[in-house]
C-alpha cells in the first residue's frame, strides 16, 4: 500500500490491479483508513486519468451486489443529483415519471454537511420506510412502478466507507471521486438509463462549468462502456432550488409541486430532467413531448396519486400528504429581515444550507440525529426587490437558542445591488 500511495503521490498512473487492490483491501478491512486517506489526498492532488477512474468506478462496484432488473419489463431508468441546498427533486421526479408508465429505480442517501438527502426527507413522512432487500426493491418495482429506498449495507460498500473518509479528509470535491462514487451506485443499481443533474455553483461540490463538462463527459464514457444510456444535464446550485430547505418543509414544497404549484424553478426542473428520463426510456420521441405528458400527469393528478401509492406501499400515512399541513414543524419559528435595501444580486446556496444545518436540520456528523421539523423558507430570492425590514427568511427550529447559530451564515447569504440582476439560467448544458 505504500509503494501505491507514493506512485500516485509521484503523479505516475496506477494499474488496475493496483487500484483493485486498494478497494478490495479497505472493503475488507486489511488497508487502513489512514493509509487510504492519504492516497486519496494523493489522488485529490494528482487526479486520475480515464482509465484510472473507469477501474475505480469498476472495483468500487464489484465490491458488493449487484442488482438484475432484468425481470422488469421495459427500460428502467434512475436519476442522481450530485447534491444541493433545497434539492428535493426525487420527490417530485419519482412519482412524476413513474406515472407517465416509466419504472423508476432508485437508491437514495442521506444528507451530509450543507446538502439535504431523499431518505432524511422521505422519513419527515410518519411510518416511511426506506429500509428493503434487493428482493423487495425488485418486485415492489415490478407491481408499481417505483421504489425508493436506502442504498443497503451489501450496495457498493466501497463507497459507503470512501465517502465517509472524503467527508472527513477534505477530498470529495474530486472529479474521479465524484464519477467513481456515482457511477459504482447507479451501475450497480442495475438501471437501464441514467439521468444525472449534475450541480455547479456556489453549494454544489463541482463549482466551474469546465469541471461540470469533464465530469459529465467521464460518467457518459463509463455508462457507455457498461452498455447503459446516461444524460447529464448541468444545472446552476448558486441559489438554493424553491424556497423550502429542511426535510418536513421540503416535502410540503414537493407536494405542491405534485400539485401543480410548485416554485417555478422546481418544477422546470423536474419537467426538464423528467423529459430526458422519458426520451431515454422510448416513451417519447422529443423532450417537448415528454414535458408536455409530465405536465398532463400533474394537471390530471396522476403524478401526486403516484406519490401517495409510493408513501403508503413503503408504510407511510398518506393522510400526511394528502394534509401536508399535518407534516410536524419545529416549534420556534423566526423571521429573519433585511438589514439592507435593493434588488438580490446572489443567494449564497452554501450559507443557507450551512444555516439549515445549524437549525437542526443537516448532520454535523455521520452520527448526528436530524429534526425533521427544522430548516428555512426563503421568502426572497435572487432578483426581488428588498426594503430594510422585508422578511428575507422564516426559520424553524426545536431550540430558539439556535437561531443566532444561523444568523452567522444567513448574514452572509444575501447580496444586494442597485439595478436588477441577470438571473442565471437554471438549465446550463445537457450533455448525453
Ligand atoms: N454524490 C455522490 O454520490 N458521490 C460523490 O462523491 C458526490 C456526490
């Protein structure tokens, strides 16, 4: 393991069986966490070349099941987000596509730092419960259509334990790490056809479009050699997306959207990402033609009807998202105001997920319990006109001692100027 670590320190390419050999040692407990650490910060310095993320990504999901979907008729497909502030797009996205006749599959995470996970936000809802065998997964896709669960101890394991070393060594923001962690999951997972959206800007990982374009291009590279379909749409994470960040009010916000009033960047988003699901699937020819069937399932009510299926066949109460106001909030509530006046030039997505945190609503450590009931609705965003005393945000919160935590971030998290910003288009690239 040594000699590896100081090849790869030395900026020389490693084999893969040398790579081989790193992952299975860790998964089995024989190559410790500090020797790993340090070749990670070695890969973090050095990068990797192509080759060398494809048998990353290769030993990464070997390294425990793989799942056969192949007894699910038609194409499945799955979506990834690479992780934002305010991202509850899984919510609305699964039932959406489920409900236009296209078999979702799809293994979540949990939220870690400033960006929220499906599972955390899932389980806002009484009695959900995202627990399931691969078995299970199987069959609950093939009677409905959709299934969201854990990504379980036997799935890729490799990732599981380097991504909670990355956490907490300052490497996850590694183009081959990020490729190598995501696609291990979704190839592993079994899906026919990949959506990834993949964030750029102030609270995503992967900050430059130049990064972005070489992340994605790695991803449709390795989905191409494993004979699965995968488009990667590029889209901006500089403000958070809807107003609602923290778990309980996040399934409020998906709700409405599944309802049909939804923030309008949620939804052009999930319309956007659902119509590639679509086109890759062979349900539509053009990505018009899907927008325009997705919008029909959530003007007929399909879409939410399919979300209500889903809650109530993984043991959830769907009176909870029939009545979302029954969906518990914290206790101390708080409006936090403008200090200042003028148009919002920039929402700092790092900051606000940052303050959610601190609320109660993210995880300090893998460890940490989260409260449900905590986070912040943004009632400004980029491009509002702002006078001193105008509430920017309401905070939620079990603890009103927490507050002052947040405002350290929140502080930071709004800038002004005097003429109306150009707002950045959400949609940057779709590369397939
Ligand atoms: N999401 C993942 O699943 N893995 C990463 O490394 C980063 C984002």
């Amino acid at each position: 393991m040594v000699e590896i670590i100081k090849k790869k320190r030395d900026g020389e390419v490693l084999t893969d069986g040398e790579i081989k050999q790193v992952i299975s040692g860790f998964v089995a407990g024989t190559i410790p966490d500090y020797q790993v650490s340090a070749w990670l910060m070695a890969i973090f310095f050095q990068g990797m070349n192509d080759q060398e993320t494809a048998a990353l990504t290769d030993a990464m999901m070997r390294s425990g099941d793989l799942i056969d979907l192949s007894e699910i008729p038609g194409i499945k497909v799955d979506k990834h987000s690479t992780g934002g502030v305010g991202d509850k797009t899984t919510l609305v996205l699964g039932p959406l596509v489920a409900s236009a006749g296209v078999p979702l599959v799809k293994m979540s995470g949990r939220g870690l730092g400033h960006t929220g996970g499906t599972l955390d936000k899932l389980e806002a809802i009484p009695g959900f419960d995202v627990e399931m065998t691969a078995r299970e997964f199987v069959e609950q896709v093939k009677k409905y259509g959709i299934a969201i669960c854990s990504q379980n101890e036997k799935l890729v394991p490799a990732d599981k334990k380097l991504y909670a070393l990355r956490d907490v060594t300052g490497t996850v923001d590694n183009i081959s790490l990020i490729a190598s962690s995501v696609m291990s999951k979704k190839l592993a997972c079994g899906a026919d056809a990949i959506v990834i959206d993949l964030k750029v800007g102030d609270g995503a990982f992967i900050k430059t479009i130049g990064d972005a374009e070489k992340l994605a291009a790695i991803m449709i590279s390795t989905a191409r050699r494993m004979g699965r379909q995968l488009t990667a749409v590029i889209t901006g994470m500089e403000e958070p997306l809807g107003h609602a960040i923290g778990n309980a009010l996040e399934v409020r916000e998906a709700i409405d959207t599944l309802r049909g009033h939804g923030p309008a960047d949620l939804t052009n988003l999930c319309l956007e990402l659902g119509g590639h699901m679509l086109v890759l699937a062979g349900r539509c020819h053009t990505m018009e033609e899907g927008r325009d069937l997705l919008r029909q399932s959530i003007e007929n009510g399909s879409a939410f009807n399919k979300f209500c299926e889903l809650v109530k066949i993984q043991g959830g109460d769907a009176d909870y998202v029939t009545h979302p106001q029954k969906l518990a909030l914290s206790g101390h509530v708080y409006e936090y105001k403008s200090s200042k006046r003028g148009y919002i030039s920039h929402l700092g997505a790092m900051d606000i997920g940052l303050a959610s945190a601190k609320l109660g609503a993210g995880r300090e450590t893998k460890e940490s319990t989260i409260d449900l009931g905590a986070g912040i609705i943004l009632t400004k965003k980029v491009g509002e006109w702002v006078e001193v005393g105008d509430t920017l945000a309401v905070l939620y919160a079990a603890d009103a001692a927490l507050f002052a935590k947040a405002e350290e971030y929140l502080r930071e998290a709004w800038t002004f100027s005097e003429s109306c910003p150009e707002k950045m288009p959400l949609i940057l690239k779709v590369m397939s």
